[in-house]
C-alpha cells in the first residue's frame, strides 16, 4: 500500500505514451498531476485494477476526494479484498461534498429506463453475469414481483454496484455508516443499495425479533388476563415457561453486551496506558442500553415472581407487572424501526422529542419555582404530602389548564340545604376569601399566562418545527438506523455461533458436483419429508437441498438420524404451508414466494433460467431501481418542497440562459 503522493508532474519522457500506460507511470511515481492528467486523457482505470484501491486510499488520506471521484469514474471498481473495503469504509466516513459525489460514483448508470411498481423501486440482489449478459438482467428484474398489493406503475431508472453482495454485511461498513457524520452520504442511492442488500440478506433476522416481540407482548396479555378472570385463557405454567425462555434470549443477549462493553473498555484503558488517545466504549452509555438494563430487571423480577423464586405481595407484582407489560409494548414498537413502512415515519418523531429536550428542562425548572411558591404560602397543610399536592396544583394549572381557585386557596366548598317547596336540595356556597386570597390570585395569573398560555404554545410551536426539521432528514435517520440494528444483529451470539458452525466450502457450479451412493439417500429422504414446502418454494427447494448436502458430504451416521426424525420436518413444512397459504388470502401469493425464497433459503435472482438459481450473496450483484420523479407522499417539509422547487426553476432558468448564449451567442457577462 502506498504511503503518500508525490506532486511532481511526470517526466518528459512519458510525453509520448499513451493515456493508460501514463496511468501506470503515475501511480508507480506517486504523482498527483500525473494522475489526473492520465485520467482526463481517458486512461481506463482497469488496466491498473490490482494497484487502485491502494492508490484510490491514499488519495483520500491526502484529502484528494476529487481525484478519487476520477479514478472511479475512470473504471476501478470495487471488489472483496481488504483494500476495497478500507477504501469504501473511508470514503463514508469522509465529510464533504466531495466524498458524497465520490460516492455517489459507485453506483453506475446501466443506461436503462423501465416500468416498474413503487415497492420495487428499490434494491435486488442479481448475480454476476458478464458484460456481454448484462442487458438481460433489467428486463428480468422487472418481471420479479415484490409487491404485497397492487400499485400503480412507475418509471424508474437501473443503477448497478459491482460491489459482492454479501460485502454490504460487513461490520466495518455498517459501523461506518452507523457513525459517520456526513449527512449527506446516508442519503444518497449507494448508501441506500448497501443497506437494502444487507437488510435482504439479514431478513430473517429482523424478522425473527418481530416475531418474538410479538410474541412476549401475547403473553403478558393472556398473563393480565389471567390475573383478573376467573377462568384461565390458557395454562399459567406454559405462559410462564414460554415468557422465561423469551426473556433468558434477552438476558443472553444482554450479558453478552455487557462483556463486549467490558472488553472494548479494557482495551481503550491498556491503550491509554500507552499514551494512545482513543474515545469513550460508548456501550454502557447509549440509551439504548440502559433502557435494556431496566427490561432485564424488571422481567427478571416478574418471572421469579410467577416461578415462586420470589416472594412478593400480589398487589406489588401486579405493579411490577404493569411496568413490564408496557415496556414490552414500547419494546415490540422499537424493534419494527428499521421496516421500510414506519421507521421514516417513527424515528422523525422519536428524534423531535429528544431534540426538544432543553425545552422539557426549562419547563420542568419553571413548573418547580412555581411550584415552591405555592408551598411557601403554606396553602396544603391539612394535606398528608403537602409539598407533592403544591406540585400535583401547579402541574395542573400551568401544563393541564385545569383549575379550581378556592382549591389552590385551600378552601374547600361548603353545601347548605334549602327548601324549595316540598324538597330540598344541596346548593354550594363559596367559601370567604382568606388571608392569601390576593398572593393565590395573583400567582393563577402569573401561571396561567407565564405557563399555560406562553410556554406551552412555544412547545408546541418548537416541537411541531423539530418534527418538520427531521423529517427532511428522515431518510438519513432511517439510514443509520438501519446499519445499527444489521450491526447489532451480526454481533449477537446467536449470529456468531451461526456463522462459526455454518462455515461452509465454495459453492460449487452443477456440473461439478458430484454423487456418491453414500450421499444419495440423505437428500432423497429430506426432500420427501419437505415436499408440502414445494407449494411454498416451489422446485427450488430440491436444488436447494442438493446444493447444501454436496457442500457439506455427511454421511451414513446423519442418514441414518434423519430417517428417524424425517416425521417432524414433515410436519414442520406442512405448518408453513397451510400459514403462507392463510397470509395469501391477503398478500399476493407470488410475491409471499418471492419473499420466502429470498427469506429462508438465500436464493438470488439470475435471469439465465426461468426459476430462482441456487447461488450466494459473495457472487451477486446489487442492482438498483431509483424512481425517476419523487413521490408525492414523500415525507417533506413545506420549506424543503418550496427549496427544491425553487432549484429547479433555477436550473431550468441556467438551461434557458445557456441556449440563449449559444443561439445569439451573446457574451457571458462576468
């Protein structure tokens, strides 16, 4: 890898050569102006592959975005080698317009206009073909059905990262992208393609959390139930088994953090030791943590409750209860952030509240001082907490609005009983003023106007431009939200005891495999005991099956095993047929295929065969369909609709401008 860039020019001598071997002579000389004069000749930047993520790297550590931006246009692409993704993982890192467009640079033009549904325009996951094939996969892509409903079709442009699908999962770029500052970069269509091939290939993850979030959140329903009916909805022993097992994942999951959070810590410590200056382990401080730490505790303490473990009042664990149970709720909301229909939507509102956080703490400051004024008048004494009633009388009239003046007096209504004919009825008398009935007048109008009529409105008018404020950035919210929960995913146990134990040979094409009489049987009696999935997968499932046991070569010890439990996957894939067969009286069967293929059996599309091709993410591609024409319900503010018209009247005008030049050839005043 190289260390630094010369600036010197090239010699004389490479007057003569040609663009591409000018290219060579630049990198070998680390020239700056050697370089960009060889790549605006039209030097093709494949003729030095191997030596341009290195140079394209160094180029960036010199703060030379622009040239970067050339070399990539020039032809460098990116493959999966440690160099192109320290390249890749610098350039979202970087700040500025620069790396944006150096970025947006990945992402190339396939030069096609297609007509396709909203919710395909998005990413797919195709696999590598030649250059010669490439024109076929558009038009195949858009035959695939990922549509739940049915939509109105739309123009949409094709875009193609040559970057190995399976390298958009790697942690170093989903931590990148999770912690870079340049805003700019999380909103633009190669960020979004990276995280859309991640987010299919970890679907089944996300999916799975859904799931058991859901799940958890049944439970403690039919457990609340349970409590105040008086017959059982279900049997309490199975509710707390099933709730137990759910909440030692969590735990699991926790632990696990914590001792990341420890290790990372001790690291930064024995680097500081060294004289090394390194940031703060931010696991122990985020919120998100500190929130899990509260949902450990508290399902813990309801768990051990139900078990018996823990001996508690039935009034005290109805209250744990009670907090455990809407934790859960908040909980099942969270974990749905990173799906494409609510969290542009959720995380906006989320970030609004966190951002009005400074208002929140000069209201709370201004309800304490009014509200320690009111104690002062001594107005509560007859009450048991006189100090928590002055509080609950203050909250009520400056952030409710809700008043009574004889009761903030600490005067109370008296009834006298008055005959009125043959009956008689209570009619209320008020009080006497007392001795502070001028200071409790005086303080309802200072609350009243100061709190109820001043700061609430600003809040309302700060909250309601915080909230127009971030859904401008609502994509960009939804882009880091995105890596952090794939980045969280990958690095939970489960994922890594997954991937140590799911370590497999290289795929190998058809006509390589090959069979043996040992090998034969096992496949031959795992398909018949899936075949109901073939309703699901269709055919695909056999070559599926096929592909995974070549790779793997077992044996007669696994053969005989799965003669014996051959029943229960049976069982297991007629279940999933009669469920997908149910979400089908809703969703489109095809596309409920298309899912569950990509889901659970990792097939990718190629448009060599009619069907589904068994092949990995590491030899796709990631193809893009960006729609031509924004959405109208795109989430927007009036300010960035009226900005973004506003600019493309301004360009429009420049256009204009530019033909009259050329036409009359009028001189460009300077």
């Amino acid at each position: 890898m190289m260390t630094g860039i010369s600036p010197l020019p090239l010699g004389g001598s490479s007057v003569c050569l040609t663009p591409d071997e000018k290219l060579r002579e630049a990198i070998r000389s680390c020239s700056l102006i050697g370089l960009a004069k060889a790549l605006e000749e039209g030097a093709d930047a494949n003729c030095v592959q191997s030596a341009c993520s290195s140079l394209a790297l160094a180029l960036l550590h010199e703060n030379s975005v622009d040239l970067v931006a050339m070399l990539l246009e020039a032809g460098a692409q990116l493959h999966d080698q440690e160099e192109d993704m320290k390249l890749l993982c610098a350039l979202l890192r970087t700040e500025g317009p620069h790396a944006t467009e150096t970025v947006d640079a990945l992402l190339r033009s396939h030069g096609e206009q297609l007509t396709s549904l909203p919710s395909r325009v998005g990413c797919m996951v195709a696999s590598k073909l030649r250059v010669a094939e490439e024109a076929e996969i558009p038009y195949y892509l858009a035959q695939v059905d990922q549509n739940l409903f049915e939509y109105p079709k739309v123009q949409v442009d094709v875009k193609l990262l040559r970057l190995p699908a399976h390298c958009a999962c790697y942690p170093s770029i989903l931590g990148a992208l999770a912690v870079t500052a340049n805003k700019e970069t999380l909103e633009s269509d190669t960020v979004y393609a990276i995280l859309s091939a991640a987010w299919v290939q970890h679907r089944w993850t996300s999916m799975m959390d859904i799931l058991l979030n859901i799940l958890n959140v049944m439970m403690l329903c039919i457990m609340s139930l349970n409590y105040h009916g008086p017959d059982f909805i279900a049997p309490p022993e199975t509710i707390v088994v099933v709730l137990a097992a759910l909440h030692l994942k969590e735990t699991a999951e926790w632990l696990f953090e914590c001792l990341r959070g420890c290790y990372g810590s001790l690291s930064r410590l024995k680097q500081c030791t060294q004289g090394r200056s390194v940031k703060a382990a931010p696991v122990f401080t985020s919120g998100d943590f500190l929130l899990d730490t509260v949902y450990c505790v508290t399902g813990h303490i309801v768990i051990s409750k139900q078990l018996g473990i823990l001996d508690l009042d039935d009034t005290v664990a109805k209250r744990w209860i009670a907090f455990f149970s809407g934790m859960a709720w908040l909980r099942m909301l969270y974990s749905m952030r990173g799906e494409k229909w609510l969290g542009p939507r959720l995380l906006p509102i989320l970030a609004a509240i966190k951002d009005t956080a400074a208002f929140f703490f000069i209201t709370t400051i201004c309800v304490f001082a009014l509200a320690h004024a009111y104690y002062q008048l001594s107005l509560r004494g007859d009450d048991h907490f006189p100090a928590y009633m002055s509080l609950i009388q203050t909250f009520r009239l400056g952030i409710l609005g809700d008043f009574d003046l004889f009761e903030l007096e600490g005067k109370d209504v008296e009834y006298e009983r008055v005959a009125d004919g043959a009956s008689e009825r209570w009619v209320p008398q008020d009080p006497e003023p007392g001795e502070d009935y001028i200071y409790v007048h005086l303080m309802f109008f200072v609350t009243s106007i100061g709190l109820a009529v001043l700061l609430m409105n600003i809040f309302i008018a700060v909250l309601g431009q915080n909230l127009e404020l971030f859904q401008d950035q609502a994509a960009q919210l939804f882009a880091r939200s995105r890596a952090k929960m794939l980045l969280e995913h990958h690095q939970r146990p489960w994922a890594r005891i997954w991937r140590s134990f799911g370590t497999r040979t290289e795929s190998l094409e058809p006509d390589q495999l090959k069979w043996s009489a040992d090998h034969l049987l096992a496949p031959c009696i795992l398909s018949l005991s899936l075949l109901p999935l073939v309703g699901v997968f269709g055919s695909e499932v056999f070559m599926w099956i096929d592909r995974k046991f070549s790779e793997r070569r077992l044996g007669k010890l696994t053969t005989a095993i799965l003669c014996l439990i051959c029943p229960v996957p049976f069982l297991l894939s007629l279940t999933m047929l009669i469920l997908v067969a149910c979400f089908s009286l809703v969703f489109k069967w095809d596309c409920l295929k298309h899912w569950c293929r990509i889901v659970f059996l990792g097939l990718y599309l190629t448009p060599a065969q009619e069907h589904f091709y068994i092949s990995r993410a590491s030899s796709c591609f990631i193809w893009v369909l960006v729609r031509r024409e924004a959405p109208k319900e795109e989430l927007r503010s009036t300010r960035t609709a009226l900005e973004a018209k506003m600019q493309r009247m301004e360009k429009k005008m420049d256009q204009v401008l530019s033909l009259l030049h050329a036409s009359y050839k009028m001189p460009v005043l300077s």
